[in-house]
C-alpha cells in the first residue's frame, strides 16, 4: 500500500471512528463543558483562529477518538526538555563534563494529575457553548451535521462537500475535553484537525495559568497524515 492510501485511510479511519464514538456515547451522556474547560478553549480557539486565514469548523461536542489517546504526556514534555539542553551540550567545550539537571516543564505531581484527568475525560464527550466571540470565521456545527456531509462512501467527495459548504479553504476542527490538575495550575487539551483526505494532524496543548488568564506554553504535534 503507498503512503498516499495509507493517509486515506487513517483520516478516513479518524472521522468514521470519530462519529461513531460521539454518537454512542451521546446517548448515555448529556453534558455541557464547565465554565473553567470553556475559558481554556476560549484561549486555544484565539490562538488557531490568530495563524488561520481559513474558516474554522469546530464540532460544538468534545471528542474522544483514539487519535486523542495515541501519546503520553511524559514523553512528550521529556522530549522538549531535553531539546532544550541541547544547545547547552553544543556550547560546551570538548572533551569537558557537563552535569545538566534541567528543570522539568510541569512537576512531575501535576503531570500525573493531569494524565488522570485527562484519561478519566477524553472518552466522556460534552457539549461546547458557541463562543462567537472568539473568531468571526468560526463556525460550530454538530457532529450529526457533520455526519451528514461526509456521508459518502468516497471520502475524496465527503472533502469535496464539505469545502462546498464552508469554503476552499476551511478547515474541521474536534477539540477534546479539558484536563487540569488539582490546583488547576496548567490545563491540558487535545486538538484533531482536517482540510482533505490527505491531510490531518493532532496537536497537544498545555495552558498554564497566568495572572489569572490561562496561557499557552507549549504545543506537542501528536499525529499527522
């Protein structure tokens, strides 16, 4: 199989198995996000909608499909750090001893929390309240309109109706549930996104709080087709 099918296939596989895990577990759960989970994505919808000239279609449910799942938290905040301690590495002399302790992004307690938080949530879809304030080129739609328009069994034409219907250069948008840890210090929340057939990615992003406002630090690429 080339790597073209292979991309057909995974976004295929992540808007099929998508629909069918949010249109169960909409049957045992009617909830709608908390105010502090809105405030988070609030942040997250004005940091997409500020580097996207496209409109942005956004599910107006949390999902919870295993493209959400395929990481650690851990491993990735490891990888930044020690990315990071790189340019240490290569300032320091040859052949001399470098002792590196590098300060972890989040403490280890919190990032435990925010796993636990993250897993007890990410398959317990809810509602999103409109937040028309954040982007004029925002639009929210159900996962059972969007259902609709990629009805077809040929999901070169699902992409083709659903450009039809918001523009060439939209983009669909499924955010997961919010995590946070005890102290609701930092906010953790998973974003999938799709523009055709062949191209797909997920991105990780952890918010932490600032004077009150809730601020991104880092974004962990989770996934792409």
């Amino acid at each position: 199989m080339d790597k073209s099918a292979v991309r057909v296939t995974v976004l295929g596989a992540w808007l099929v198995f998508g629909a069918f895990v949010q249109s169960s577990v909409a049957a045992s759960s009617d909830c709608t996000i908390g105010q502090e989970e809105r405030t988070v994505l609030t942040s997250v919808f004005k940091e997409i909608a500020e580097h996207s000239h496209s409109a942005l279609v956004v599910e107006s449910r949390t999902g919870s499909s295993h493209f959400a799942r395929t990481f650690t938290l851990r491993d990735l905040l490891l990888r930044d750090e020690t990315s990071e301690l790189l340019p240490q590495l290569n300032a320091a002399p040859s052949g001399s001893t470098v002792l590196l302790s590098p300060a972890p992004i989040v403490p280890e307690v919190r990032q435990r929390e925010l796993e636990r938080d993250y897993n007890a949530k990410v398959s317990r879809p809810c509602s999103i309240p409109s937040l028309n304030s954040v982007s004029k080129v925002l639009v929210f739609r159900s996962p059972a309109q969007i259902r609709r328009i990629f009805s077809s069994n040929d999901l070169a034409k699902r992409w083709s109706e659903f450009h039809r219907v918001f523009g060439s250069d939209a983009e669909l948008l499924t955010f997961s549930r919010v995590a946070f840890d005890s102290a609701k210090q930092y906010a953790l929340v998973h974003v999938s996104s799709g523009v055709s057939e062949d191209g797909g990615r997920g991105e990780l992003y952890l918010l932490t709080r600032l004077n009150g406002d809730w601020v991104i630090k880092r974004v962990f690429p989770t996934w792409t087709t």
